[in-house]
C-alpha cells in the first residue's frame, strides 16, 4: 500500500498537468484511500480524513488519511453539501473541486463518525459499522446489506447506490432512482426500537 501512494500522487500530478491547458475545466482533487473501504478503486474522488479544528461555517479543514491538511470552501454560492454536520475529530468523507483560481470547493461532505450505527425502518434494521461491515436485525429479508463504502460521495450497501440527501443526529434519507428512504436511528441497544414514521 505505501508503495502504491507515490505513484498514484504521481499519476495523479500528471493528469493535473495534461488537464491544465483547459483552465475553465474543473479539476478532480487528489484522492486518497479510505480506511474503511472494502475494496480499492483509483476511480473514487472522494477524499478521506478527519475533520480539524479550523472548520468553520462555510470552510472545512480536513486532515487527509496520508497527513496533509486540506481546506475545502463551500456553500457560499451553492446548497450547503455538509450531512452529518462538522464536527472536530470526526472521520470525514468529501468530494471537491479546484476552481481557475486555485481553490478548492466541496459539493458532498459525509460525517461518517454520524454515519455509524444503528438504523430501522418499517422494514429495515441494520448497523452501519466501521470497517465497512453492515450487520442485519431484520430476519425475513432476502438480500440484507452486509457491506458498506463511500464511493464518489455516494453510499453503496452491497451493489445499491444511495445519495445521503440528509444525515442527522438520529434520522438518515436515502434516494436513488427507486425513491427515497427514511430512517430513524434506533439509540437503545436493548431491542426497545424508537417509533417510526
């Protein structure tokens, strides 16, 4: 793994490079691996760290998985992207660009500290755990969940793909193109489950 990071930073330099002729072009920003992903896949742009304690209301200071210190403006011109909130220490996931001027914006910041644990609804229940893994409390279903990752800042479980359109403290919705998903964080680990809409 350590002898992959250079030459994915080098790969990586060199399309930057190509990609500058065309400046009014929105640039991909450098990716690095996620600890908790299942498997490895060049083709993700999301970057992967925790959040540090230079965030603010319309910035995020992430500190990447390799150590760099990334700061990422956003929501002054578009939608707020951040789910979860920010929240210093938290293990971030988040998809940028670099504009012509050289900055960077964010359009999907996951809290994936908030992302964590357990979820139910009228015929789900399951825990979202680090390390990738999805454990499954409902009996009768046919194909549950078992894996979890972020990929280009979206959530897979298993081979479905879900946009987070909104994370909080103890609701999650999901869409993809068979509709939107409510979920309510169940806080008792003792089986007594939270009412449900």
């Amino acid at each position: 793994m350590k002898k992959l990071i250079p030459v994915v930073v080098m790969a990586v330099s060199a399309m930057m490079m190509v990609g500058c002729n065309d400046t009014k072009k929105k640039m991909p920003v450098v990716t690095v691996s996620d600890s908790i992903q299942t498997s490895e896949d060049d083709n993700d742009t999301t970057v992967y760290g925790v959040c540090g304690e230079g965030s603010s209301m319309h910035m995020i200071q992430l500190i990447t998985d390799s150590g760099d210190t990334i700061e990422y403006m956003f929501g002054i011109e578009d939608d707020n992207p951040v789910q979860g909130g920010l929240l210093e220490g938290d293990r971030m996931a988040v998809c940028g660009y670099k504009t012509e001027d050289g900055s960077l914006v964010a359009n999907k910041i996951i809290n994936l500290t908030t992302l964590l644990g357990r979820w139910v609804s009228l015929d789900k229940n399951f825990e979202i755990e680090e390390g990738g893994t999805v454990r499954n409390f409902t009996n009768a279903e046919k194909n549950p969940w078992n894996v979890w990752k972020i990929y280009n800042g979206n959530l897979l479980l298993n081979r479905d793909t879900f946009e987070i359109t909104s994370l909080g403290a103890d609701s999650l919705y999901l869409e993809n193109n068979n509709g939107i998903f409510t979920y309510k964080r169940q806080k008792n680990e003792g089986g007594v489950k939270l009412s449900q809409k």
